[in-house]
C-alpha cells in the first residue's frame, strides 16, 4: 500500500508573554495558523481518514488554546513549547503519525514531526 499525507489548516488567536525576555516579556498577541499532517494508507472506503473527523478532532483540541493566555498552559509559551505541546495532544487523539506546524504571525514558524 502507499503512504499518503492529508493536511488541515486551522487558526487560533492567543495572547502570552515570554517571561524575562527583553521584547516579548510583556503581554502581547497572536494569530496562530496551525497546520495538522497525517500519514496513513487508504482503508476499505478509499480514505486515510475523512475530513470531517480531523476538523473535529483538531477543532477539539485548538479550543484549549484559542482566546486564551498560553502563559495559564504552558511556564515559557514559546511557539516551540506551545507546538510541542500542541503535538502531544493531538497524537493522543489521532492514531496516525503526525506533524503540527504552528506560525506564530507571518514568516515565523515551528513543526514537530
């Protein structure tokens, strides 16, 4: 069987300040864009897994961060540690090997594979 790869997009907006950190170390904000990959074979109906089950499933999770302020999640909310985190959570709830990539803003960004 082929592998094959299926990706979402989704969006968050969060606020959260980088303890001691000279620019971000006051409370600031983003828009997150977060991109969720998996890998998998084709079952019986002809699909890794249906659309509409990762949305929900990743909907479920971005909740926790959305409109929140990542520093009452995470100690140092980085994009790596809140990618990192990001990732553990989904693969808890995907049975697919996975990839999350999360640009905080335009042009910065970090993927856990």
């Amino acid at each position: 069987m082929m592998k094959m790869k299926l990706g979402i997009i989704d969006h968050i907006d969060s606020a959260h300040y980088l303890p001691e950190h000279r620019t971000c170390g006051i409370v600031h904000g983003h828009t997150y864009k977060v991109e969720i990959v998996i890998e998998g074979e084709k079952n019986e109906n002809g699909m890794v897994m249906d659309f509409y089950d990762i949305k929900k499933v990743v909907k479920e999770v971005l909740k926790e961060y959305d409109h929140r302020l990542l520093n009452d999640i995470l100690e140092f909310p980085s994009v790596e540690n809140l990618c990192e985190h990001m990732h553990r959570n989904l693969s808890s709830k995907l049975d697919f090997p996975l990839s999350v990539k999360v640009w905080e803003g335009e042009g910065k960004w970090c993927e856990v594979c």
